[in-house]
C-alpha cells in the first residue's frame, strides 16, 4: 500500500495498482498504471492568499514528463488579483548517478501591498512590481532526505514611495538571495497524507550587504500524520518563520491569514517579524477510494476522464501568533470546526469547512487543496 502511494505522488497517474505473484519459485511484481494526461493550456480561476476577494484568472500550460523522466515545464500567464506571468521547470532526477534535482523560475507580477502595517503608515492600499528569478538545486540522500540550495535575485519596485517599506527607503529594493535547506518526508500518499512524517528547515540570507539589504529569514515545518484506529486518522503540525537583522523590510515580515490560514479567522490578518502556529486535525474516510470513469464522454481525451475519488470528514482545531520579541506574543488567532473534503485525484482536493472563532462566531470556508 505505501509503495502505491508513492508512486500516485509523483501526479502522472490517474491509476496505479501493485499485484505480487509467483511463477516457477520466483515472486514477479507486477505494476500497472493508468496515465493522466500530461500536456494541455487549461484556463483557471485561483484564489489567492486563500481569499475569495482575491480571485485571479488565466491559463497555463503544463507540459508533464516531457521526456519520460517526470520533468514538468510549465507557463502562467494571470489577470485580476496580482496579475503576472512566468516560467517554470523541474528536473527531479538529473542523471542516473548522484541522485541530483533541479527546479528554475522566473516571473513577473504586479502585486499588491499584503503589509497591514505599511497600508496602515501609508493610509490606503498599493502596489508594486516585482521581477523573481530563482535557481534550487539539490542533492537525494535517499528516498526520504533532501539537501538544497537556492540562488535567487529579487527586484521590488514601488509604483509610489511608500516611507519605510524598503530597506533604503527608495522605490526599489533590489538584492540577490542565498538559500540553504533540508526536507526529511515519508508520507505515503503527498496529495493527502494518511501516514508518515514531514519536516521542513530553510534559511535565506537576503541582500548579503548589497544595496543596503541584509536581512535573514528562517521557516521549520513539522508535520505528523498516524492511524488512531480502524480508519478514523489524525494529524497534526507545527509551524515557525522568523526574521533577523537590523533592518527587516515590512514586504518581508511575517504573515498569518494569507499562506498560513487560521481557520475560524480565516479572512483576517496578523503580522510581526516571526510567527509561530500550530494545528491539528481528526480524519475519516466516508468513501475510503473510487475510481470514476467518464471516458465514455466523447471528445475529451479518456485521460482527462479517469479520477481516483475519495471522500473524508474532519474535525480541526488551529492556532497562531505573531511576535516581535520570542518571549512575547503581539497578537494571536484560534479557531476550530468541521468539514468535509472531496478528493479528485491526481488534480485536486477540493475542501468545505465550517469554522468558528474565539467568540464562537462562525464562518463558511471553501479552499482547495490539502489544509495540511
């Protein structure tokens, strides 16, 4: 079982069975896949910052396994909420020898201002361009341990000055980054994990003294997931970002209620220089797994028409804080309740939440992908 899982991670499959035979006093593995389709534009409509009000809209086009060794190059090109465009490409195996990956992007974008404390100085909303180029390459210690480095360089430029928001209080801010990193995971299926392990350990070192900028930031990520008992599964996580140096620009301060949501107040924000959270989160399979087969529509690609489909019930408890001082917390969120998610494998999770609040104030959620 958790071998098929692993091979349904890697996302080009829409089926993958492991049958175990003997023939003649030998035992014969036999695997089977299904293929998904692996080059297609699609149009899209994304939430950003998992906000509905943030709605952004496009197309990309996804070009999977190119040249049968699971390499993924793909374009975006999105309007609405921070419209941008962009490239990337992501070698997982780059020879047969070393166990060496790669991943390269660059994009374009025009954002706006997620600061509430530089919207707040300023007195109304902004924007600003950005120009984000990166190089990751890495090395695969074995199946579950990773070791990474980043080359980046990132170009900020106000469309108005804003007093304090870049490190030189000019309109642009522009700096090379220097990335290090370890990733241990042995979760058995990543689209939604049931089993196994995650942890994440990152550090930037941003600017490195150039054009004023040298600041540092670090991200850990734990997560655990287990069988309590029969199927009823729980999981849980830990997550830390922290900052250091004497200048740390507002666009680079640490954020709850964007990326890292605290259900029951999931549309408000919080922000300081670090943050920590953490959440938890019981689980069970009201359809386990499905395989639906729609290829008799006609038209449409039969690999665009096959779908491993499950159903699950959850319960979740999140909270959040962010902080100055590492002894002192500024402000912090919590909330907890129930929800139902629809998997669509391998394309998405799709995930409907009732949350609540500390005043038991409750709010209807709608998110795709895993919570966590």
């Amino acid at each position: 079982m958790f071998n098929r899982e692993r091979i349904f991670s890697l996302g080009l499959f829409n089926k993958v069975t492991i049958e175990n035979t003997k023939k003649d006093f030998r035992n014969i593995l036999i695997i089977e896949v299904e293929e998904s389709w692996y080059v297609f534009p699609l149009p899209f409509v994304e939430i950003k910052e998992r906000d509905y009000k943030k709605l952004s809209y496009g197309v990309y086009l996804v070009y999977k396994n190119f040249r049968g060794r699971n390499e993924t190059i793909f374009g975006t090109i999105s309007f609405g909420y921070n419209p941008s465009f962009g490239i990337t490409y992501i070698n997982p195996n780059l020879s047969n020898e070393g166990d060496y990956f790669l991943r390269f992007s660059s994009s374009f974008s025009k954002n706006k201002n997620r600061s509430i404390k530089a919207e707040s100085d300023y007195g109304s909303e902004f924007n600003y361009k950005q120009i984000f180029t990166s190089l990751l390459m890495g090395k695969r210690i074995n199946p579950f341990n990773k070791l990474f480095l980043t080359f980046s360089f990132n170009y900020l430029e106000l469309e108005k000055l804003v007093p304090n928001y870049t490190v030189g209080n000019e309109k642009i801010d522009r700096y090379p980054q220097l990335g290090i990193g370890y990733e241990f995971d042995d979760r058995d299926l990543l689209q939604f994990p049931r089993e196994g392990e995650y942890f994440y350990l990152g550090s930037n070192f941003n600017g490195l003294g150039i054009n004023s900028v040298n600041h540092q930031s670090m991200k850990i990520d734990f997560r655990h997931y287990s069988k309590l008992f029969n199927n009823l599964f729980i999981k849980f996580r830990t997550s830390s970002r922290f900052t250091f140096g004497d200048i740390v620009p507002q666009y680079d301060y640490s954020l709850i209620g964007t990326e890292e949501k605290i259900r029951g107040n999931f549309f408000k924000r919080i922000e300081d220089r670090n943050l920590a959270a953490i959440s938890a989160e019981l689980y069970y399979p009201l359809i386990k797994e499905m395989q639906l087969d729609l290829s008799f529509i006609p038209v449409i690609p039969k690999q665009l028409l096959s779908y491993r489909v499950a159903l699950y019930l959850q319960t979740f408890a999140d909270y959040g804080s962010v902080f100055r001082d590492f002894y002192k917390s500024t402000s912090s969120l919590s909330g907890f309740g129930i929800g139902i998610s629809l998997l669509v494998l391998p394309y998405n999770v799709i995930r409907f939440e009732l949350g609540f609040n500390e005043k038991s104030e409750k709010e209807f959620i709608i998110d795709l992908g895993v919570s966590f």
